[in-house]
C-alpha cells in the first residue's frame, strides 16, 4: 500500500526527518513518538502537504513524493488531522458529505457510505441535523474520522485521535479503528501507546526524527524501552 524508502524533509533549512523507511501493507499501523518527533511531519510528507527532499514515498508501486494533496486524496489516502478541521457552521451531515465531494470514487456512492458511517458511530445519525460546532469534543473527533471514511479511502491515516478525549471516549475510537483494519490500511499516530497497541498490527518508533524502533504490536507491548519510556511502568 504505501511505502517510503530514506526520506528526509523538514521545514526551511532545518531537518525533521531523516533515513525513515516505512511501511504499510494490508494491515493497521502504529507511529509512537513524544511530542516533536516528526509524527505529523512524517503523515504531512505522505499527504504532499510538504514536499520530501530525499527518498521516495510509493502508493502501490506509484512514486507520490512531491504529487499534490488532492491527486493523493484521489488515490485513496484520506486524514483524520491532529488539529480538527470541521466545518462547524455546517450540520454533522453536510459536513460527511464534503468528505465525499471532491472523490470521483466516493462521489456516486454517498448514500451507501453515509449509512455505513452512520452504523459505526450512531450518534452521527442521531445528530444528523446538528451544527458540527455544538457537538462535544468526542462526537466531533468521530465526525472528523466519519467524513475522512465517506471518501472510501484505501488507507486512512490518523493524527493522534485521541488527543484529549476522555477515556470512554477513546476506547470507543480504538473500537472502531480495530473494526475496520479488515476492510482498510490504517496508519495511526499516538501518544497514547497503550490504548493503540490493542487496535494495530505492527508499530514503529520515532524519536529525534528517526525510526528507532520496529516490531509487532505483541512486541512492542514487552519491548524494554517502550515498557519503560511509553507504558509508564
Ligand atoms: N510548520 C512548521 N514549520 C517549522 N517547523 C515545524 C513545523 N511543524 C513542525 N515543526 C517542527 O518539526 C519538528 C517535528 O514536529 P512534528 O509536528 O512533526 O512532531 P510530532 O511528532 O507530530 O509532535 P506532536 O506529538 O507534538 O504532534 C518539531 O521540532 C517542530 O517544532
Ligand atoms: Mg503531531
């Protein structure tokens, strides 16, 4: 599905990145790190939002690095971005359907993938009619991942989903993403390794701009430095 061999990028002069070769095939994907290591760099690199300066991203077999965000859109990678990026003047309903707008694939298929998101988190129907704006943080961020799902993405990518929701909440995000990792590639970023090591395959650390760590999710889980510097023993 996607895959990136030695890729360095940054911003201006300095470098986030560097030497990162990363996978994701048929299967859910974790990328841990602390605050600044280059996680959203990393996703904004594979969504073209800022271009690579070496190495190359694939998107099955296709050369993407440097390609624009909406032809990657196109191709079927949809983001869930860190920072929410609703429509909240507009009812959770309109706001499903824009996910779906700009996708030629997605495009004649709305009422079908409008049901199907419906069934994943029935609070969207029910507040169908709602302004997204006078949701709570927990309903927007299942709206954000709903209308990423309405382009019928191939891989869907996750900035830190969790990011300050209650933990009632957040396990319910974890069940969803567990749920469709048949159907979709996932690729998630997180803080909050614990929970997500019960949603993902297979994981990789990065710390200063490297990868410095790649094992399977049962792995991770007894790994002496994620014991110690992320399940916080
Ligand atoms: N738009 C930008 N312009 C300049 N520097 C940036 C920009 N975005 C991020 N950086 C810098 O790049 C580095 C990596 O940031 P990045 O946001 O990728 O980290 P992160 O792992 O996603 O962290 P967090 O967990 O806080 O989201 C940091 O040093 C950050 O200050
Ligand atoms: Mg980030």
């Amino acid at each position: 599905m996607l895959k990136i061999q030695g890729l360095e990028c940054g911003y201006g002069r300095m470098k986030v990145l560097e030497g990162i070769n990363f996978e994701v095939g048929a299967e859910s994907v974790g990328l841990f790190g602390p605050n600044g290591a280059g996680k959203t760099t990393l996703i904004s690199a594979v969504m073209g939002m800022i271009k690579p300066w070496k190495g190359s991203i694939e998107l099955e077999g296709v050369r993407i690095g440097g390609a624009e965000t909406f032809t990657i859109a196109r191709m079927g990678v949809a983001l869930v971005p860190q920072e929410r990026e609703l429509f909240p003047g507009m009812s959770v309903e309109d706001n499903l359907m824009l996910g779906a707008a700009y996708i030629p694939h997605a495009k004649d298929d709305i009422p079908n993938q409008l049901e199907k998101v419906f069934e994943l988190f029935p609070i969207l129907k029910e507040r169908r009619t709602q302004y997204a704006g006078t949701m709570s943080g927990g309903q927007q961020r299942m709206l954000a991942i709903g209308r990423a799902l309405m382009s019928k993405p191939r891989l869907l990518i996750l900035d830190e989903p969790s990011l300050g929701l209650q933990p009632s909440i957040v396990a319910e995000v974890f069940e969803v993403l567990k749920s469709l990792k048949s159907s979709i590639s996932i690729l998630v970023t997180e803080q909050n390794v614990r929970e997500s090591l019960k949603a993902i395959d297979r994981g990789y650390v990065l710390e200063n701009g490297r990868i410095v760590l790649e094992d399977s999710a049962e792995g991770l889980k007894t790994n002496p430095h994620v014991v110690k510097s992320y399940l916080g023993l």
